[in-house]
C-alpha cells in the first residue's frame, strides 16, 4: 500500500476530496479542475454501486480516456 509520504500531492487531494464529500455528500458536484485531474490519472476508485451522483460523467469521461477505474462493490457484501 502506498504512503503518504510517497504520495503526499495525492493523499493531500484524496483528503481535501474526501472532506468536501463528507460535508456535502448528496450535492456535491465536481469542480472542472477536480474533473480534469481524475481524467489525467493513473486510476480511479469507485463504488460502483451507482452513488457515485454528481461524479458519475466523471468516472464515464476517465474510462472514456482509458484510465483504469476499479469498481470495489463486485468484490463486497453492500449492507
């Protein structure tokens, strides 16, 4: 598993993404910048549940470029 020392620019993003989600988890649209980086990136984690709302064309527009996107809910018992 990779450090945030290794990482710290992704962890950094992770985190402030993660706190922006927690704070307003069922409006929370994704800014163009934020959009930009995730169809740059070397992968993209999603639920893969369908929850993934205002991030959704995201996700659809990072595979569209060939960025692998790892889908974590076929690997998991959702309650």
């Amino acid at each position: 598993m990779p450090s945030s020392a290794a990482f710290p620019e992704l962890f950094a993003h992770a985190l402030r993404l993660r706190r922006d989600l927690a704070a307003r988890s069922h409006s929370f649209e994704i800014s163009a910048r934020d959009a930009a980086r995730v169809e740059r990136a070397q992968l993209v984690i999603a639920n893969g549940l369908g929850l993934e709302g205002g991030i959704a064309n995201t996700v659809a527009g990072a595979r569209g470029a060939a960025v692998p996107v790892l889908e974590i809910a076929p690997a998991v018992r959702p309650l």
